[in-house]
C-alpha cells in the first residue's frame, strides 16, 4: 500500500518539480539537458566544415566513429561508477569534461586533436547519458519521477529545431570554431551549478546514493560490469576507424587489429546468437546494430558529400538535420498512436524499407548530372524510417526479457547500436577509399558506397520477422 500511494498523483499538499523545494534542481537539469541537446545537434553538421578546414576530409570518419566508440566506454565507467557510489559525481564529471571537451575541438590545430576532442566528449557523453536517470531517482521522491523524465525528453525539442540551422549560419558567417566556442560558454555555467546542485539532494527525496557494501572477492569480481571488455571494444571501433583511411601496409595492420578486437570482445557483451540471427532477442539485438549503423553513416557521409564535393551550404545541411529530428519524433508517435495494433515486427520491417529509399536517393543524389536536393531529401527519409522501427526494435527486445534481465537487455542493445554505428560506417568509408584509389572520383565513389549502404536496410526487413514475440 505504501508503494501505491508513493506512485500517485502529487496532492496539493505535495510540493511539485517546480516547488521551491525542487525548483534549483529542476531548472539545473533542463537546462543541462537543453544545451546537452543543443551541443549534441549542433556539433555534428558542422563536422564536415571543420574537417575540410582542417585538411583531413580522409579522416572524418575517425572523427564521427570516435565518438561512438568512446560513448561506449563511457557508458560502461558511469554506470558502474554510479552503481558503486551513486550518479554524482560521474554525471558532474561528464559535464566538465564536456565544456573542456568542447575547448579542445574548438581551438584545434590538426585533424588529430579534433579526434581527440570528439574521443572525449564520447566518453563525457556516455558517462551523462547513464548517470542523468539516476541522478533524478536521487534528487526527486518517486512520484515526481515521470514528470522529470518527461521534462528530460522534451528539452531535446527545441534543440533538434534551431540547433543545426544556428550552427550553419555560425559557421557560415564567422568560423565553426565559434559554434564550439559558443557552446563551451554556454554549456560552462549550467554545469557549474549541476555541480553544485549534485552535492546535496532536494530534502525530502526519497533516495540516497549507494553506499559501499564489502563483498567477499568472488562476489566483487561476479559484480563488476565489463569495463574492460568495453575498453577493448573501444580501441578495436577505433583502430578500424582510423585503418580504413588508408590503403597501406600500415593501415592495413590497424583494421586487422580493430576487426580481431571486435570479434574476440562483442560476443561477450551481446546475447548468444546475434551475428546468427537466432530467433527472438538475438535478432531484436542484430536489427538495432544494422538500423543504427545505417542511419549514422546516412547522417555522416551525406553532409560530408554534401558539404565538401557539392558545394551546399552549410546552414542549408542544418536544415536537413531539424527536418530529420522533427520527422523521426513524428514517425514514432504515429507509430505509437495510429498503428499501436499493428505487430511490431512487420512495423519495423516498413521503416527499413523506408530507410532503403532513402538510401536511393543519396545514391541519386551523388550523381553530378542530378540535383543534391535528393541527397538532402535522404537524411529526413532515413530518420521517418528511424522513428518508425526504432521504438518497435526496443519493445520486442523487451518482450523476450525476463523481468530481471531489462537491464542486460538494455546494455546489450546499447552496445549493438554503438557496434553497428562504428562497423557499418568504417565499411563504407573502406569502400569510398577503395572507391576513390580506383580512380571512380570523389562523387562515383559516394554512388558505390551508398549502393552497398543498401544492403543493411534490407537485410533487417527480411529479418524482422525473427524478432516477433509471438
């Protein structure tokens, strides 16, 4: 009974986010939350500009890979530093690292220290995206929970607006060093005041941070979560990463090392039977590693293209990028309201055959004789197809979890989203290069490259019937 009256509605004697009780905390973490979006959405279409700037157009699948590999060790540490002593101080520590982060790419002298930068606002992003839920179940008793999450998602909206066309008039205008500039300045003082938010709870909240409990040796080692697995799965996403940039002995030997990295450390974090396909959760896990790896070489290589051999505009790349946020946040309420009755797997099926004709039109799009607007058209047709499936991907994830295996379940498809990210686009960026040392030129080699993009796509709309829950 008590837990039922914890879980309803506040009563008018029950102070809300926005009581004074609650309200430093509240304002702190929308407003971290907002410029987190913010930064998130602003940074990546200027990527493209700063790379050609800085003359490593061959490494800027580095710099977009670098950043997902390092998320996931990110990830990893702040979740296992929470488990042990609570959300704090990992959440706060990810958000300095982000303004410095952020200083470090914006005043970059080479292709190399912006990968740097990019490698640590992974690991600064992975630690805040595990650390943020917990340090809510922290700050606020439960019944004010739900609403704190829901104000959590919703401060990503304005962002996915005005985020990438302000960073394309930024740079457009003065440098995409003051996009990061600006961002460091504005992300500084909120997470100042998270910081000092963090080290004293709302009274009345109903969590504590963990305390340390000494378990006998056997025990400690069972409890602690893969870091090390996950390490190596980051040095392996980004050796291969940094080997397909070339096509030498050299390079060569970098791929060798990060694919063996890869093979000998994913199974250990993935259910059993996923690169198989076998039916249920292994294949839910596979689909969300294809489709995310699509999506995020869909969303790198088509600016870069865009960008760098058809000479658009870099503010008009950020339009597409508002256009794809809206439409995807579009897609997966359809998905949720209008077609709630229809199976999830054949949902997911339609939104991988959307995402294959987007994939049409960046081929289309690459051709010189055609116009770019049809590359554009392919980064909002990939993010519909991305809300629609998306969701439906983690519901029969789910659906095939016991009760106290969500959260394997979840790391798993975390995990494989960040995999997929890495290895679909080091592949593509390997069959550019290859491309390109053929002598096909920089616009024939996108064309083959996203012919080969549409083998993921389809690949899961054939597939999805084995992830069904039924």
């Amino acid at each position: 009974m008590a837990e039922e009256q914890t879980l309803r509605p506040p009563s008018d004697t029950q102070p809300g986010i926005f009581s004074r009780q609650y309200a430093p905390a509240t304002l702190t973490f929308a407003a971290v939350m907002f410029l987190t979006g913010f930064a998130a959405l602003a940074v990546v279409p200027t990527l493209p500009t700063a790379a050609q700037d800085l003359d490593g157009v061959s490494l800027f699948p580095l710099v977009a890979g670098s950043f997902v590999a390092a998320s996931l060790l990110g990830g990893v540490l702040g979740g296992h530093w929470a488990d042990r002593s609570g959300a704090r101080r990992p959440l706060a520590l990810g958000m300095v690292l982000s303004v410095v982060t952020l200083l470090v790419s914006a005043s970059s002298l080479s292709i190399w220290q912006l990968v740097i930068g990019r490698f640590v606002d992974g690991l600064a992003a992975g630690m805040v995206a595990v650390s943020v839920t917990t340090a809510i179940g922290q700050s606020y008793p439960e019944y004010l929970r739900p609403r704190m999450l829901a104000m959590m998602s919703a401060s990503w909206v304005i962002p996915s607006l005005v985020g990438p066309p302000i960073a394309g008039v930024v740079s457009e205008a003065w440098s995409w060093r003051m996009v990061f500039y600006g961002l460091a300045v504005l992300t500084a003082l909120p997470s100042i005041a998270l910081v000092a938010v963090l080290r004293r709870a709302p009274a009345g909240a109903d969590a504590e941070d963990p305390v340390p409990v000494d378990l006998p040796p056997e025990q400690e080692r069972a409890s602690r979560p893969p870091v090390l697995v996950a390490a190596m799965l980051s040095l392996g996403a980004a050796l291969g990463q940094y080997g397909v940039s070339g096509w030498d002995v050299r390079h060569l030997l970098f791929v060798v090392t990060g694919v063996a990295l890869l093979v000998v450390f994913a199974p250990r974090l993935l259910p059993k039977g996923t690169w198989r396909s076998a039916r249920g959760l292994p294949t839910a896990v596979l689909l969300r590693g294809l489709t995310s790896g699509t999506y995020f070489t869909v969303e790198a290589l088509v600016p870069l293209m865009l960008i760098t051999e058809r000479k658009v505009a870099a503010v008009t790349v950020g339009v597409a990028f508002t256009a794809s946020a809206v439409l995807w946040a579009g897609a997966a309420w359809v998905q949720g309201k209008l077609l709630q009755n229809v199976a999830r797997h054949r949902l997911v099926t339609a939104g991988a055959l959307i995402m294959a004709a987007s994939v049409a039109f960046a081929i289309a799009g690459s051709f010189g004789g055609m116009s770019p607007v049809l590359a554009m058209v392919a980064m909002p047709l990939a993010a519909i197809g991305m809300g629609m499936l998306d969701p439906c991907v983690t519901v029969l994830s789910l659906s095939h979890s016991a009760p106290d295996r969500l959260g394997h379940t979840t790391s798993a498809m975390q995990t494989n989203m960040n995999l997929g990210q890495v290895v679909v686009l080091a592949f593509a960026t390997a069959v550019l290069n290859a491309g390109l040392a053929a002598g096909t030129g920089q616009l024939g080699g996108y064309a083959i490259t996203f012919s080969l993009l549409l083998l993921p796509p389809l690949l899961v709309a054939s597939l999805a019937v084995r992830a069904r829950n039924d």
